[in-house]
C-alpha cells in the first residue's frame, strides 16, 4: 500500500462487524475534554458502556477482566497479565508523552544496494551488489535513517576486515550518536506531556546496538536537566520487542504511585554495527538482511496514572500479555564480539510469528468482545515478510496494518524504539480528523511485537 507523508487515511466503516453497531462508536474521550488532540480536563477513570466495547454487567464496574470470575484461566506458556489495577477501582496507567527522532541522513533504499558495499574493497563484485539489490527491492523498505555511512570503514582496515578486533571502534561510535538521537526524543516527548520535567521520577533506557559507562541512563539525566534523585535504568540487549517492555514496566511502575512519571528511551544505531561481509560466504543472507532492514532512530514516551489537569492522555494502558515460544532460542540472536555486534535472524520468523500470533492475540483478548479483524493494530514492522505473515495469519484488513507498514517503509526496522514510531503514526493520524470525525478510528488498539527467545509482547490500549 502506497502511503504518502500528510495523507489522512480513515477506519473504513465497513471494516466494523454487525456486533459493533448497537454500541457506542464516539471518540473515547476523557470526562470533560478532548481526545489525542487536545487538553483534558479529568480522565474517566475505567471502561464505561459506549466506548467501542460490549461490557458485560461486572465488567462495567471493574474495568476489563481476563476471565469471568466463575472461570479457570487458560493455561499458556506465558503471563495472561494485566496491568496492577485493572479490575478493581484503580485507573490504568496512561501513555502522556511521545516524542521519536531519527539522524538526519536518509539513505533511500533504490541507492542504498550501490553504496551498502562501498569500501569493502574486492568483495565488492557485480554478483554482491546485484544480491544486495533484490534484497533491497523486496524488503518493503523505502528510505531510512542512518547516523553513520560506508566512510566508517575508510582508512581502518579492522572495520573492512570481516571478524577483525572493532568493538571498541564501533561504542565509541555509538554512544555520541545514541546520546544526541536520544535527548531529541526525550526532549520532544517531555515537550508532548506537557509536564515540568522535575516531575520525572523514574527513567528507563534500552539500546541492543551499543553500549557506554556511564551507560545512556546516566547521560540522559544530565543532559536532560532531570532531579538528582531520579530512579534510573539501563537495560541493553534486550532486542526489538523492548519498546512494548518498556510500556508494559513502566506503566506496572506508575501504578505503585499517582505522584510517579516513568519516562522510556529507546535508542538504536544500528549503523555503527553494520558488518563487513565474509568472503568466505558472500552471498549469506543473513548478513546481508541484517545490514539492510535496519536503521537508526530513538524514541521516548512519558507514561503515568491519575492524569493531572495540565496532562492530556494520549493511550490508556489496559492490559498485558507475554509468552515465549518454545524451540526457538535462536531464531532471533545478538551477541557482542570482538568485531561488534553480531546479529542473526533465522529465515523461519515470519512462519514462526504467523503461527503463533493469532492465539497469541486471542489470549491477550480473553475475557472481552473485541475481536482481532474489528481493533487497530500496530505491529513491529521487523520486515514485510513478518508483517505479510501477521495479516495472513490474523486475517487482517490491510488497512489495520497500515501504520506499522508506514513505519517499516519510511524507517526501516530500528529494533526497539520501532513500535513506538508506529503509535506515534497512529496518534498523528487521529488528529488529523476532523473534529467529530475521530471515531472513524477504533477506540482499541492491539500492539504486538516479538524478540530474541522468542518472546511475544502484547499490549491492550484504549486510545483516548
């Protein structure tokens, strides 16, 4: 699907099932104000009966429950969790902020197959670059946001070598980069929450692609102003579904305290571990995936409860899922060498996450009416072949994709800040309606993203 930047594209009315007709369709607004575009004045505080959703009697009262209270759970591999609060009287956690930023230099991917192999000397061959090429065309990708180019590699020959001693090279190359994307993120988030950044109480970062001591967290806190006495983290490696992870801690966090504003980063540049080809194995897919599905980028997000008048909720955090996916340790790998950061990424994931998605997806709806073909989607745009796999699987319209495939064409795979491109795209989106028209956007979004184990990560939002 073809989407241009500025381009308003509606929740088509067709798209909602019969069953939807006899609720409420209304912009799920908060009490007394404005929805994603405007300033509220107070947050309803649980699920009411209109908001896009059939209640059931209890659930009217308690929020959305995963079982009917007369019922055993289902059993699964992994956590049918929600967010502390939900069934009982206490609001959810809300996303209050959003910022993203990329580095400057766009590489588009019709030239990106001429210049990817740029400076790798005799491994430069028609034959690589035509393989480059194919590879480039089908993956769905458009343009991206690179920091750092080929010229990295001029002049040292361990950057050239394939499994030649870099590491040291390539931190020292990230962590500037990572520091400068990061605070423009984090900035712009802080900004969109509209808070005194004081409030802060809680900052989490993560970043596969690099690491530095003191780590990003620390750095952050600096060149963001924030308290002295800001609880800080620092979580690395923990690959492309961190972004979800970071939502689903921060909002358990906020819900210890009202008083409590969780701010995530995440920031990945990955062109600082791009590696040079094996002679041995020129033509090995992997590598050659690896270095093209992905780009630079960093995202942040301010996350709360109990909204204040000042603060304007943007989601409302209902519920969580994890699970892990036996069998699969290393379909999705990354780990540190003496060359850099080495990533695999087994040819099977999208089979793997098209066959696991759809139960996934029902576990993580369990208990409500809302169905997986009548919801928004926001998926991790890991490559078009996992987002093909996703719609297939899912039996999707092509139209619940279409942030997530809006992301994956103008970014690229940035691994953990990625997801969060694809809810700031759904926010911008919203509004763009006009006034009386936000509705045409369903009140529900289901998020989904998968990482290293495999782990699945699923979140529940209701836009608001």
């Amino acid at each position: 699907m073809d989407i241009k930047e500025g381009q308003i594209l509606i929740w088509p009315l067709h798209y909602i099932k019969t069953k939807w007709v006899h609720t409420s369709l209304v912009d799920a607004a908060p009490t007394g104000g404005a929805s994603l575009n405007g300033k509220s004045n107070g947050l309803r505080n649980m699920l009411q009966p209109g908001d896009g959703v059939k209640l059931r009697k209890e659930d009217a009262c308690a929020g959305i429950k995963t079982t009917p209270a007369h019922a055993e759970p289902k059993k699964s591999n992994g956590s049918a969790a929600q967010t502390p609060g939900l069934g009982n009287s206490r609001p959810p956690s809300c996303i209050l902020g959003m910022g993203t930023a990329t580095p400057d230099r766009v590489f588009p991917m019709a030239e990106f197959a001429k210049t990817i192999l740029h400076g790798f000397g005799e491994n430069d061959t028609p034959e690589v670059r035509e393989f480059s090429a194919r590879i480039c065309k089908s993956s769905g990708i458009m343009k991206k946001h690179m920091a750092l180019g080929r010229e990295i590699y001029h002049g040292d020959p361990n950057m050239q070598t394939y499994g030649a001693p870099s590491l040291d090279k390539r931190f020292n190359l990230f962590a500037p980069e990572a520091v400068k994307i990061g605070t423009l993120a984090a900035e712009r988030a802080i900004s969109n929450w509209g808070g005194d950044k004081s409030k802060i109480t809680h900052l989490i970062t993560y970043s596969t692609s690099g690491m530095t001591s003191p780590a990003l967290d620390m750095q952050l806190i600096k060149v963001l102003g924030l308290a002295q006495t800001v609880k800080h983290f620092w979580v690395s490696l923990m690959g492309c579904h961190a972004g979800l992870i970071g939502i689903r801690t921060a909002a358990e966090i906020a819900q210890a305290d009202p008083a409590y504003r969780v701010l995530v980063v995440c920031v990945e540049i990955n062109s600082a571990q791009a590696q040079p080809l094996n002679p041995a194995k020129l033509l090995d897919l992997n590598n050659h995936v690896v270095s093209i599905i992905f780009g630079d980028g960093a995202a942040g997000v301010v996350i709360g409860s109990q909204p204040d008048e000042y603060e304007t909720p943007i989601f409302e955090i209902h519920r969580s899922h994890t699970s892990y996916i036996p069998d699969t340790d290393y379909h999705i790998t990354a780990k540190i060498s003496q060359s850099g950061l080495l990533a695999t990424l087994n040819k099977n994931v999208p089979v793997v996450v098209g066959q696991n998605c759809e139960k996934f997806v029902a576990q993580l709806l369990q208990g409500t009416e809302l169905e997986s073909d009548t919801v928004n989607w926001a998926v991790h745009p890991g490559g078009k072949a996992v987002v093909d796999a996703v719609e297939k699987a899912c039996r999707l319209e092509p139209e619940q994709l279409r942030w997530t495939r809006y992301v994956l064409e103008n970014y690229a795979n940035m691994s953990s800040p990625t997801i969060l491109f694809v809810l700031d795209k759904l926010r911008n989106e919203a509004q763009k309606l006009p006034a009386g028209s936000r509705h045409l956007i369903h009140p529900w979004t289901v998020v989904v993203g998968f990482g290293p184990g495999m782990t699945m990560e699923g979140i529940l939002l209701k836009n608001c």
